[in-house]
C-alpha cells in the first residue's frame, strides 16, 4: 500500500503470528516445503488482505490448514510443496481459503500456476475471480481482462479494488473508459486506486479526467493527490495549463506546481 493510501483495513491482529507458526510447522513436517517457494506464497496471503476485510480473524486458520493440507496434496498432485498445498485449498468450499489459495498462487513461482489460476477465474465468488485474474494480469496474460472488467462493474468493493489494480498491470487500452467512470464512484478507495491506476495509461480523456479530479475541490485530497502523481506518470505536456490553474487547499497548490514543473523539463 502506497503512502498516500486512505485504506480503512489494515492487517488483523495476530496474523503475523500465524504465519511464523505456520513456517515453524512446515519446517517440523516429514515432507518439507522449502522456503524458497513458501515465502512467496505467504507475503502473497498477507497482501491480499488489504481489500479482504471480510476476511479477519479468519485469515489464521486459513494460511494454516494450506500447511497442514500438504502432505496429502503431495502424494495425489504432481506440484511441489506450497504449490500442492494451494491447489488443494483452491477447492475449498470456504470463500476466504479460496480467495488465500488464489493470492497464493499469483505469488508462486511453478510453471503450473497460470493454468491454476486461470480455473479459478471460474470460481462463484467475485473476490476470489478478481484475485486470480489480477495475478495472471500481473504475468501480462490478457485471459484475465473479462473477469477484471466483470469486477469492476460488480457491487464487491474488494473484487474492484483487485480488479483495479489488475489493470494497471495489464494496460489494456479497453480500461480507460471504465476506470475513468470509477473516478466518480462512491466508493473513495476505488477513486483512489483508479487516479492511481491511470497513471499506466495515455490519451486525452485519460489526462482530462485526471486534471478535472485533481482540480475538484470536494474530492479527497488522497485521491487529488494520486491524480496528480498519475499526470506526472503519464508525461503529457497538455496537463501543464490544468496544474497550474489548480489553487486550493495550500497542500494540493503546491504539489500541482511542483507536477507542472516537472513536466515541463520532460522532453
């Protein structure tokens, strides 16, 4: 999560325990999961959890049943270590382990995990569906386009939020005219994420809509101040007359001078 991120979840209490106790266990079993591979898919857990917050105290005991599933996914799955583990979890009918399997599998490095995560796109809950698409967008796999366009048209704030930034992975031009309609929605992480997010992308509309945010002084300053980062971003001399005619509140003045000072010395 970036400095400027007005994010109200923060990470549940306790969790950072249960992820020590879970590599202690995985350090103890017969058939161990070399930490190379298991370090990766815990951080994966632990960042998902930021547009979970449904997720809670639950999170625990769901990165530690992946441990204790291992040994058996082992012997049936032809992956190795976490990567069986995750396969198993994956078909959990618990919607929070889904939605763990999925983060931790984005983070995985085994050849298999693209086909992994590419049959959760067909999971029911739109979390889940978003977390999985955001990874394969994260390895520039443009299967994952309609399920992040589904989730960001969806009601599920964390499924936007995944979606959101699975766009900002994928870059594809099919975005700009949902994300710029997403800087009006009611939901103030999703127009903070989104100013971010259209930092990745060009165009008119694209600056437009960035200067006519950054500029409006109803919207949060952690939103006008992402759009304004996303125009620097972007490198579009045109934005230069927006910055400067920006005026108030003091804050958001002069980090817009400072933008329009930047760009233009870019070549």
């Amino acid at each position: 999560m970036t400095k400027n991120a007005p994010m109200d979840d923060v990470m549940p209490v306790g969790l950072s325990f249960a992820v020590l106790l879970s590599v202690k266990m995985m350090l103890k079993t017969k058939n161990r999961i070399f930490l190379p591979v298991v370090i990766p898919a815990l951080a994966g857990f632990c960042l998902c959890l930021f547009a979970l917050p449904s997720l809670g105290r639950a999170a625990g005991p769901a990165v530690a049943s992946v441990v204790q599933a291992s040994t058996a996914a082992q012997s049936n799955i032809g992956l190795s270590g976490a990567a069986a583990a995750l396969a198993v979890q994956a078909q959990s009918t618990d919607t929070v382990k889904r939605a763990l399997a999925a983060s931790g599998i984005a983070a995985l490095k085994t050849g298999e995990k693209r086909e992994m995560l590419r049959r959760m796109l067909n999971d029911k809950d739109a979390r889940v569906k978003a977390i999985a698409a955001k990874g394969l967008a994260k390895d520039g796999d443009a299967s994952a386009y309609p399920a992040l366009a589904e989730a960001l048209a969806g009601p599920d704030n964390a499924a936007r939020l995944h979606a959101v930034e699975g766009m900002a992975y994928l870059k594809d031009p099919r975005a700009v005219s949902p994300l710029i309609a997403l800087l009006k929605h009611k939901d103030l992480n999703t127009r903070w994420k989104t100013a971010e997010t259209l930092g990745n992308f060009s165009g008119r509309n694209v600056v437009d809509s960035l200067l006519s945010t950054a500029a409006d002084e109803t919207e949060d300053v952690f939103v006008r101040r992402s759009a304004i980062d996303s125009l620097v971003n972007i490198g579009e001399k045109r934005a230069l007359p927006g910055l400067k005619a920006i005026k108030s509140p003091l804050e958001i003045t002069g980090m817009a001078q400072r933008a329009a000072s930047i760009l233009e010395v870019k070549k």
